[in-house]
C-alpha cells in the first residue's frame, strides 16, 4: 500500500477510537485468521459483583464473607476486591490477615484469627491439600449460569462458594460477528473454570474454548496455532494477557485496561468497546486496496 493509504487507514481508524500504532500492524490485520478472546475485562465488563455465598459444612453465612474478605484485602485481582466490597456492603469489617500469598490464577491464602484460609478456584484449593468434594455440587450449579464461583476452606475444609457475577459487554456479541463476517475465526480464552467459559461463550456466539488457562500459557494458544499456519490477533486487557499480546501476529488492548497490556500491543482499543477489533481487521484490508478513493 501507499503510505497515503496507510495514513488514511489511520485517520478512520482514529475517528473509531483505534490507535494502530505501526505499518506493519495495518499489513498483518488484514491477514488474521484467528483472533483470541480473553474473557474478563474483554468480552465481559470486568467488574464483578458478589451476588451469592452458599455456606458449606455448616460454616455461618457472614462468618464465610468476613474470613474471605479479610483474606483477600491484599489482592489487587477483580475478584478480590468484588469480595471486599461484599462484605463492606453488608458492614462486615474483614478480621486482621497475616501472612498473606497470593497465586495468580489460582486464589488467595492468609491467616486470619488463627485459621488458614485460602479462597479460590477448587483446581488450586485442591494442589493445596483441599478437599473440595463438598463444594462440588454448588460450584457447578453457579458456574452453568456463566457465573464464576470461587471456594473459600478454612483449616483445610471447604466452607463456602462465593458467586460472582459479571456482565457480558453490550456489544461482545456484535464484536463476535464483526470478526467472522471478516473471515476469522474467534476463540475464548480464559482462566475462569470450563462451565462459566462455555456459558459466556454461547452467549457471545463462540464456538471454541479454552478453559482453565493459567496466565503463563495463554501464549502457549497462541503459539500453538501459529504452528498450524494461523495469523493470530490477541485481544486482552490484563497483566496475563501481556504475552499472549506480544506473542500473537497482532496484539489488541482494550483501552480501559492495564498499562502493561496495552504496552504490549500493535493496536490499541480507546475505551472499553470490544467491537472495534472486527472493524481494526476491516480498515487493514481497506488501507490495502489500490482504489484507495473506497476508503470514503
Ligand atoms: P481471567 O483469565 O478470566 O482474567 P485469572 O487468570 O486472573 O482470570 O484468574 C483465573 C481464576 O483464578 C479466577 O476465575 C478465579 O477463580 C481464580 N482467582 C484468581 N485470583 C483470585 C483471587 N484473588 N481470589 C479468588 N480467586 C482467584
Ligand atoms: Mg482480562
């Protein structure tokens, strides 16, 4: 293309809130085959809300939300703070938490009144010699309806769920037919368990999932299919989603997300609309056509 086409290229893309911040962004756009989707913060608002505690074990209901959130105080994650807000709500005052750790995409742990409490999915509760057999049966009662559930166990024994609940973005499903009608193909990937991944997904009108990924290997998907031949876009907003973004042919931030994921992005989304990623890999296509006089 002629660097006129390119330059108009990105005056319409400005006027849509996308910032391609290379040439060779523009080139790759119009190529991509397959563009992976993180979940929350992407296609999801991100902002979760506490909307049920399901005491286990005959653990007291307010008991359950004062202990998870005193352990989770420490924790910068969405979820974290979600649980915080819960209890505050409900003007539950969290308990002082000593040695305080935290494992990304598994959960939290802490000592709180003497207890050792740990908060977070039932694969890490589990690796930390939980058994979570007990919470089975709520977990996956609220993970069909796309919610995500998370465990509290205290001293070793499960002692709620926690249900969090967080929105689909107004235009996710907009955003899954923009990148279709462009001839990709869109694929979910997310550390949230499987049952909550596949509901959010066919709500969004995708068709493949990958669950259960832990931040490390969100790149390893995209490498993956990088090996089969694809050209891949990586659309995220979070610290996990940095090397995916920097991994994939092209990385698309959301905007509104952190700074480390948009520093590791050719492509940035202005605001927190997740739509403009169908129209990013249209206007590359666009900029290459020799009639450039189609761009208006
Ligand atoms: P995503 O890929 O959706 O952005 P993460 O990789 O950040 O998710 O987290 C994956 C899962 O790990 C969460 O869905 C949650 O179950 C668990 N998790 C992570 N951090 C915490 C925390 N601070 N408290 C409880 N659970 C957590
Ligand atoms: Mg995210």
């Amino acid at each position: 293309a002629t660097p006129l086409a390119l330059i108009r290229g990105g005056g319409i893309a400005a006027t849509r809130g996308i910032l391609i911040r290379s040439g060779e962004a523009f080139q790759v756009l119009k190529d991509i085959t397959y563009v992976v989707l993180d979940k929350t913060g992407t296609l999801t608002e991100g902002k979760p809300r506490l909307v049920k505690i399901i005491p286990l074990n005959g653990f007291d209901r307010e008991e359950a939300l004062s202990l998870s959130a005193a352990a989770e105080e420490h924790s910068e994650h969405p979820l974290a703070k979600a649980i915080a807000a819960g209890a505050r709500e409900e003007g539950i005052v969290g308990a002082e938490a000593r040695d305080f750790h935290s494992v990304t995409g598994g959960g939290v742990s802490a000592s709180v009144d003497g207890a050792r409490v740990l908060v977070g999915t039932a694969r890490h509760l589990s690796a930390e010699g939980v058994d979570t057999e007990t919470a089975e049966a709520a977990l996956q009662e609220q993970e069909a309806r796309a919610h995500t559930a998370v465990v509290l166990a205290v001293d070793g024994r499960p002692a709620a769920v926690l249900t969090l609940a967080d929105t689909l973005k107004a235009d996710a499903c907009e955003a899954v037919s923009a990148i279709k009608r462009q001839g990709a193909t869109p694929l979910l990937v997310t550390g949230d368990n499987r049952l909550t991944a596949e509901a959010i997904a066919r709500q969004a009108g995708i068709d493949t999932v990958h669950a259960e990924i832990l931040p490390q290997d969100k790149a390893g998907i995209v490498r993956d299919l990088q090996a089969k031949g694809a050209r891949v876009a990586m659309v995220g907003d979070g610290i996990n989603d940095a090397p995916a973004l920097t991994q994939a042919d092209v990385g698309i931030a959301i905007g509104a997300g952190t700074d480390i994921a948009i520093e590791s992005s050719d492509v940035v989304l202005i605001g927190a609309r997740v739509s403009a990623v169908g129209e990013a890999i249209g206007i590359g296509a666009i900029s290459y056509r020799k009639t450039v006089q189609n761009l208006w």
